[in-house]
C-alpha cells in the first residue's frame, strides 16, 4: 500500500516538471503561425467611393415643357409603363390652331391664283408661238415680192439702157426712150417700197415679240410672287403644325416615369420646366464617384467590388457584388467617375432598381499582413496628418 502511494507521488511530481515545456511548445508554435500568416497570408484592400448609385445603363430622359402654356391634360404617374411618342402631357394650343386655320385658308385661296397664273403664261406663250408662225409666213412672203419687184427693176433698168443705146443710134424716138425710162422708175419705186415694207415688217415683228416677252415676264413675276407667298404661308404652317404637336408632350423612349411634377390641369408651366423623366428599359449598373489619388492607377477594368445600400443594412441584407466596368480619365467636380457591371449570377434579397444609393468598396489589390503594416508606417511617417479611406479586410 505505501509503494503504491509513493510511486504516485512521483509521477505527479514528473508531470508538474513536464507542463513549462509544453506551454513553451504551444507558444512556440502559436508564434510560428502567426508569423506564417502575417508574412505569407493576402488581405485585401479596397477603396471606398464617396457615393454610388445604380442606374439603368441607358440615360434617363427629362420631359421637358418647349412652350409657356396652360394645361389641359395629364398622363403622368409614378412607374407607369411608357412608350416612345405615347402622350403625356397636353398644353393649351386653341390660339396655334386658330392661327393654323386663317393660315390653311389663306393657302387655298393662293392656290387658284397660282393655277390662274400658270394657265395665263401658257396661254402668252402658245400664242406668241402662233405668232411667230404666221410673222414667219408673212415675212417669207414679204421678202418673196421683193425680191421679185427688185428683179423686175433692174429689168427695167437693163431695157432703159438698151432703149438709150438705140436712141443714140437713132433707132427708136425720144418718146419711147422716155417711156422705158418711166418704167424703169417705176418698177425702181416699187421694189423700193417693198423692201420697206419687208423692214417695217420685221420691226413690227419685233416689237410685239418683245411686247409678248414682257407680258410674260411680268406675269411669271405674279406667279413667282404667288409661290413665294405660298411657300412662305406653308413654311408657317408648318411651324405651327410643329408647335402645336410640341404642346402635346410626349414621352421620348420606352421605359417608366422615374419622377414627376405637381400638375394640375389648368395650371401654366413655363418653357424650360421639368415635367418628368422617362427611365428607359435596360441592364443596371453602378456608377460612383472616387477621389482621384484613390482611382486613378488603383482602381481598373476587371476588378472585383462590392455595393452595399443605404435603405438594405448589409449585416441583414448583405451586398451586392460587382466588377468594374471602366474607369474615366478626367476628373469632374473633383471627383473620377467610376462604371461597375452588377453580377447578375449572384442571388440578393435586396429588389434592385433605378436610383437606390450606396457606396461601393473596389478590391484594388491584396498584400500580406507585414508589407500592409509597413506601408501604413510608412504614411504615418511621411505623411502623419492624411487620412486614409481605404479599408482593409483579411482574407487567408
């Protein structure tokens, strides 16, 4: 009985000198592990956005009003269901369609006086054809009995100068000699008086040719004022054919009314009022806004992030995963742009849609545990008054 209880004595006593040796082991390795794990381990580091919002990837279109004007009717209704050129909102156009009747009615006079014109100038001009026929024949026929009469005188004077000749030789009397002499005058006179009459002619030809052409001219003249003003009163049909189909305002794309405005009928909107915006039908997407020294170089095409939305906790809700879509090169309102694809794979609770906000957080690279303890050394050394918005989330 007692060497049983000494020798249990002495094994406790072993046992008592064996546990600093093993705490020390366990230590050690603990130690080892964690040494392993901060130098080898990758955490990633993500830059977070000011804001971010979804959006459809299409530009949401405002409604705007083009004219002052009272209204006389409304379709508008949040998340109604639009179509392109669907009506939305009619502005009061009774004074547009006045003016468009006088006007309507002023063009259908002109266009009989327009017609009267063209069938007077075709009249003019086949009538100065007429014309020209028959002063052609008559001019033809003029310059025929000229010519004959000028060939019957120089006859005459052929014959007048034989007569001379035989009176010389004594042939033929003083008497006859005159008589040839006469004829020759005479048929001289005649051709002479035809020759002008063929010049007064062709004068006269001339001058009402030149009447003709000037009657013409001034009606094309009446007819190329009527086309003026007819074109002149079409063009302001037109105009208000344009406005008054713009006072009936339509919806611009397919899609749904994302905002609208307080309308009442009989209530006047003014030119340049936002009435609603249309969000047209598309694929989602998330774009934020970074500080530049965060996205420019750090952030690009390809990398992973995640959304998390002010109105869904992400504890309850979660997140919302995404992968950078592009990155802008220019800065605006001091702030760089950033585009993000929603990943359609992933199952969320939260019912995304057109306008939710949030923040984004980009995975811009993984480092181990030492170098990120380094670095931030390093900033705090350099620069111990920045602040920094990058998070850090370990991953083994």
């Amino acid at each position: 009985m007692s060497t049983v209880f000494f020798r249990s004595i002495r094994a406790l006593e072993a046992d008592n000198a064996r546990r600093p040796w093993l705490a020390l082991l366990l230590a050690a390795m603990l130690l080892a592990a964690w040494t392993a794990w901060f130098c080898l381990a990758r955490v990633a580091i993500y830059e977070v956005s000011d804001k971010a919002d979804i959006e459809v990837d299409r530009a949401a279109h405002p409604v705007e009003a083009q004219f002052t004007g009272r209204v006389v009717s409304s379709q508008l209704a949040l998340d109604r269901e639009v179509h392109a050129g669907e009506g939305l909102v009619e502005l009061d156009a009774d004074a547009q369609h006045f003016q468009l009747k006088e006007e309507r009615t002023r063009l259908a006079a002109l266009a009989p006086q327009v017609s009267a014109l063209e069938g007077e100038i075709a009249t003019e001009e086949k009538a100065w054809q007429q014309e020209q026929q028959a002063s052609k024949v008559g001019l033809d026929e003029s310059l025929a009995r000229s010519r004959e009469s000028e060939a019957g005188a120089l006859l005459a004077e052929d014959e007048a100068r034989r007569e001379e000749q035989l009176f010389s030789s004594g042939v033929i009397s003083e008497v006859d000699l005159r008589r040839a002499r006469a004829a020759a005058q005479e048929r001289r006179a005649a051709a002479e008086s035809l020759q002008l009459g063929t010049s007064r002619l062709e004068r006269q030809q001339r001058t009402q040719e030149s009447e003709r052409q000037a009657r013409i001219q001034e009606i094309r003249a009446q007819l190329i004022q009527m086309q003026g003003q007819q074109a002149t009163v079409s063009a302001e049909i037109e105009r208000l054919e344009g406005e008054v189909s713009r006072r009936n305002i339509k919806a611009p794309v397919d899609g749904t009314i994302g905002d609208v405005s307080n309308l009442r009928i009989g209530s006047v909107v003014r030119e340049g009022d936002r009435l609603a915006v249309v969000v047209p039908r598309g694929s989602l997407r998330i774009v934020a806004n970074f500080l530049p020294p965060d996205a420019l170089g750090r952030i690009k095409p390809g990398q992973p992030a995640r959304l998390r939305l002010e109105g869904f906790p992400w504890a309850q809700y979660g997140s919302v995963n995404a992968t950078v879509s592009s990155v802008a090169n220019e800065i605006r309102d001091g702030r760089i742009r950033v585009e993000l694809a929603v990943d359609s794979t992933a199952n969320s609770r939260i019912p995304l849609q057109h306008g939710l906000p949030g923040t984004i957080e980009v995975e811009v690279e993984r480092i181990s545990p030492a170098a990120l303890m380094l670095r931030i050394a390093s900033r705090a050394l350099t620069s111990p008054q920045s602040n920094s918005i990058a998070k850090v989330t370990g991953q083994p």
